[in-house]
C-alpha cells in the first residue's frame, strides 16, 4: 500500500503480551519509543512526562501515567501543523506510525 512503518510506540511493557516490537524494527528500521522508567536494554529511544518528538508533521508530547505496572506511558497531544491545535490521546499497549 506504499506505507512506511518509522516509529513503534511502546506504551505499556508487560509479560502478558507479545508486541512484536523488535521485529517489527528489524524489518522497518522503525524507532521503538518506549518509557524511560522500564530501564529497556534492546535499542530504543526513552521518553519521559514533557518529553516531544516528530512523526512527519506532528508533534507528539508523552504523558506518563502510572497504573497496574510503573512504567506505563502515554504519548498525547498530537498537534499537526497547519491544522490549528487538534488534542488526541493515544493509551493502549503498542501504536504503530
């Protein structure tokens, strides 16, 4: 379908599932974001509360949100530009761009 996989959005690390994750950036080349606090020892980029980063034209902003396990972030705030100031709010296990 001429899509790219970049970035694989890792927001809650937990035993009861498999994301796929690695092979997903082996066979992409796709970044794995991933929270700062799960101390992650595969290739990632870390991200914390406050923390941006880009995907093409948006701008994503992490908020961490603590639950049932420490390490759980959420990325938010998805501001496209040239759009105005659209708020989404992504939370879930794995988001793949």
């Amino acid at each position: 379908m001429g899509m790219k996989i970049t970035h694989v959005l890792e927001t809650h690390l937990h035993a009861d599932f498999i994301s796929g994750h690695l092979d997903l950036a082996e066979k992409t080349g796709a970044a794995i974001y991933v929270p700062k606090s799960a101390g992650c020892t595969f290739s990632h980029v870390g991200v914390a509360e406050g923390d941006t980063f880009a995907i093409e034209d948006m701008t994503v902003t992490v908020l961490d949100t603590p639950g049932h396990t420490l390490n759980i972030s959420v990325m938010r705030s998805l501001t496209v530009r040239g759009v105005g100031n659209p708020q989404l709010f992504f939370a879930g296990h794995t988001l793949l761009w």
